[in-house]
C-alpha cells in the first residue's frame, strides 16, 4: 500500500462544499473521481477541514492511500490533467501510513474577505464578502483579543457532529484594513460548522457599532443561551489558507 498527501487549492464557487454529499458536487467528490480514473481504484480521500458552500482554498490537505506505486510527480500531472481548472494539486508527497490530514494536524489558518465600500462587486463577487457600512477595524481588533485562549463557543456555532466538543483553542484572530479591503485571518486548533463566519458576522457589528465591544467576550462567558441576533457572512470571502503539522511539513498553505 502507498501513501500520499496532497496540498489542493480549489474555487469553491462551484461546489457544495468539501465534503462528499449525495446528488451533489462536492470537491472532494471530484478529486475522487480523478483518483478513480488514475488508479482504476474506488479510494476514498480524508481532509484537514471541511469547507463551506463557496468556501475557496489555497492550502486544502487530503490524503488517501492506493495499491498503485507512481512518483509524486506521476502523481501531481495525471490529477491536474483529470481535474476541471478550479481546482488543482499544488504539490503531493508520500507520507507513512499513520499519517492523517485532520488528526495530525494542530492547527488551521483562514482568511476573511470583506469588501468595506457601496460599490457592487462585478469581477471579485465570488471571492469578496460586501459590507457597505463603514467598519472600524480598530475597534473589531480590541474585540478580537476576547477570543484568543481556550474557549466554549457552544453560544457560536453547534458542534462538527453530534456531541462533538463545542471547545476550541484560538491562536490568533487579527483584522487589517487596506484601503476599502479588510481582511480578517485567524488560526486556531480546529473550527466548528460556520463558526468562522458568524464571530465574523459579530465582528462586523462591532466594527459599524451595531453591538458593544465586549459583545464577544460576554458571549463566551455566559451560561446560558444569550445569543445575540446575528447572522452569518457570505461563504464566498472564506480562504483555506494552510495547514500545520509535525514531521515532514510544518506548514502547507499558501
């Protein structure tokens, strides 16, 4: 049996997601099938992380294991030949058998797109979420320090799966403006459904002072349900940016 690894960057405007779903397409339905063409195998691919509907990627990880042996150059050409121009392998590697592209990871980096202006989006609508409110991403960033740390955010989005842990550990969380972009990147150990997009949602109230500073850090620490009303951000300005690991590759990603 070998084992690979590959680093896949993808528009998800295509696609319902990462992950594989019936009577749909899904992108690692169809790294699957360019699979199948290439090992006249049924394999079936693990990922670093289950992005939405329109999510994009720069650093997606999948492995999968084939009774085929081909050179990781063999490997990268043949799939980006049966692959559409959305997505493409970046780069593989052969990796040992205990290797696993969600569990042996510790940490994953996204990014945010905000376009803070009036203007309608033509050329960047897929890749841009739109906020015509002013935003102050100084007062967004004060209010990024309450998530830093070890923390429950059942109040935030529902677990990956049904009595799945609520807790997460957040490395970083920033926003950056340039012009009328604003950016927000975050890294932490791993991130529940839509949990990115509705602290993002929160985020951006905060910014066009539609809620209190603090709004975050009380939501953490409350007991109960106290959810403010908020929804979520367009999936179309969410990037996959990497992956980190121990052992052969500390980070993959853009």
């Amino acid at each position: 049996m070998n084992y690979f690894a590959l680093i896949v960057e993808y528009d998800g405007t295509n696609y319902s997601g990462f992950q594989s779903q019936p009577q749909t397409e899904t992108v690692q339905d169809t790294i699957e099938k360019a699979l199948n063409s290439l090992t006249q195998e049924q394999i079936r691919t693990t990922s670093a992380s289950r992005t939405d509907a329109g999510a994009h990627a720069y650093g997606q990880v999948v492995n999968f294991h084939t009774m085929q042996h081909y050179p990781t150059e063999v490997v990268e050409n043949a799939l980006n030949y049966y692959l559409p121009n959305d997505i493409s392998i970046k780069k593989a590697y052969v990796v040992n058998q205990n290797f696993h592209s969600r569990k042996s990871a510790f940490s994953r980096t996204y990014r945010y797109q905000i376009l803070n202006s009036d203007s309608k989006l033509a050329i960047y609508r897929n890749y841009y979420g739109r906020i015509s409110q002013p935003l102050d991403e100084n007062l967004m960033n004060l209010a990024c320090k309450d998530l830093i740390g070890t923390h429950d955010f059942k109040h935030v989005a529902t677990p990956t799966y049904p009595g799945g842990s609520t807790v997460r550990t957040i490395y970083d969380w920033k926003v950056q403006r340039n012009m009328d972009n604003i950016i927000i990147t975050c890294e932490a150990n791993g991130f529940m459904r839509h949990q990115i997009r509705k602290i993002n949602a929160l985020l951006a109230k905060i910014g066009n002072n539609a809620l209190p500073q603090d709004t975050l850090g009380k939501l953490l620490q409350a007991e109960s349900n106290t959810n403010p009303p908020y929804s979520m951000l367009p999936a179309c300005g969410l990037f996959l940016l990497g992956v980190k690991y121990d052992g052969p590759f500390s980070y993959i990603g853009e």
